[in-house]
C-alpha cells in the first residue's frame, strides 16, 4: 500500500479526523488526504523544527510525538524517517487517541515506503 492511500485510511478510520498528510522538513506535504490544508501544514513546518531543538537541548532524545489541541482542534505529528512527518487533524470530541495510536503504528510502514523511493 502506498502512502497516499494509507493517508486516506487513517482518516478514514479515526472518528473525527478532518485531514491527514505526509510532511516534508519544510512543512510542505508530500501527500494529503481529507480537508485542503496545505497552507495551514506549511506553517506547522517552523513548529517541528522549534520542538526538535527544544527536544534536543533538553537532552530528551528525538523527537518522538507532537500534540497540539488549539479551539476546537487536534494537531497530531509523528517523525517517520529523516525529515518527514505524519500529521492528522482530529475534530474535538473525535478520538484523537485512536490518531496517535494509528500514526504510532502506520509511521515505520510510511518510512519505509519513502526509503524505497530515494
């Protein structure tokens, strides 16, 4: 299965998932399915990088899961391989949960799907 249509399955199977995308360093998706965000993902490229050093100058080790709830919002990012993240956007009152348990899991598959393309 490509990533594409692992995006499309997360939303899918997470009860208020609005969009969910594969993320460049830059913030800019590689892939998206769900709600057109791209404008809003690029903006959350700067905040990884910010939790990254931050993560980094605690000593905490790399960067393993960022969660953020803003209004009536999830943002959940999980790292998959050098660079890239995979984020979901869950509506409160959804199950953002069950969206950081499927990133969690469906996060080794994409990286290595995306080692196979380099």
């Amino acid at each position: 299965m490509g990533f594409q249509a692992r995006l499309g399955q997360l939303v899918q199977q997470v009860e208020g998932a609005v969009a969910c995308a594969l993320l460049g360093a830059d913030g800019i998706p590689l892939g998206q399915q769900g709600a057109e965000l791209e404008a809003a993902w690029v903006e959350w490229g700067p905040v990884l990088q910010k939790a990254r050093t931050a993560a980094d100058a605690l000593g905490s080790g790399a960067l393993e899961e960022l969660s953020v709830q803003a209004g009536g919002m999830w943002v959940l990012m999980r790292p998959v391989g050098a660079g890239h993240h995979l984020a979901l956007v869950v509506r409160a009152g959804g199950n953002p949960g069950k969206g950081r348990f499927l990133l969690r899991l469906h996060a080794p598959e994409v990286a290595a799907e995306l080692a196979q393309l380099s």
